[in-house]
C-alpha cells in the first residue's frame, strides 16, 4: 500500500486523470553519463520514463561507477615545460598529467633534485 491508503490501481487512475504515463524501460544494459570530470557508468540499472504534460523525464536507479576524465596536456603546454626544466618532452608530458595539466608545478617538480 502506498502512503495515505491508496492501492496500486487507484494511483495509476489517478495519474492517468492527471495525463501522467510510467513505463518501465526492459532489458538495459548500460547507461553512460560522460560530464567534463569524467564518466559515470551504470551497469545495470533499473529505468523508467515518466511523460507529463508533453514531457518525458527518465529515472534511473541504480549505482554508478566513476572513472575520472583523462587530462588533456596541450603540445604547447609540454613544450614550455620541457624547455623551461630542461628535460625530454616525454618527462615534461609526464610531470604535466602527474599535476593535472598544472604548467609551474610541473616545471617545479622537474627542476628540484
């Protein structure tokens, strides 16, 4: 029973008065969020559209995995580095995606012994 007494059947009556329409969505294998900071990944997961008024919002539940967008290290960036710590351009891309793309950090931590 849901909250305040009403049964299953009653709630969906009701919301079809009110011109919402549920529907579970079968058989997902995956869902894939891909913001700047990385990629949040649901293996499995249980969804379900709900369309009100002429718009459809999807619910999905579950738990994600997370996994961190790579750093993207501009040539320019590794060059600077590598010409101002006076290293190889591999150690300089290197230090760069060790500090996050951070240009003085990386030249710092290339230039102390």
């Amino acid at each position: 029973m849901l909250p305040g007494n009403i049964n299953p059947r009653q709630m969906k009556a009701m919301m079809k008065k009110l011109g919402m329409q549920v529907e579970p969505i079968e058989d997902v294998q995956s869902i894939v969020i891909k913001t700047p900071k990385g990629t949040y990944t649901f293996d499995s997961a249980e969804v379900s559209s709900m369309t009100m008024q002429g718009v459809t919002t999807y619910q999905v539940t579950g738990t994600p995995r997370f996994e961190p967008a790579a750093v993207e290290i501009p040539a320019d960036d590794v060059a600077m580095v590598a010409e101002q710590a006076q290293v190889p351009i591999e150690k300089a891309r290197e230090a760069l995606v060790a500090t996050n793309g951070d240009i003085a950090e990386a030249i710092v931590k290339l230039s102390s012994p």
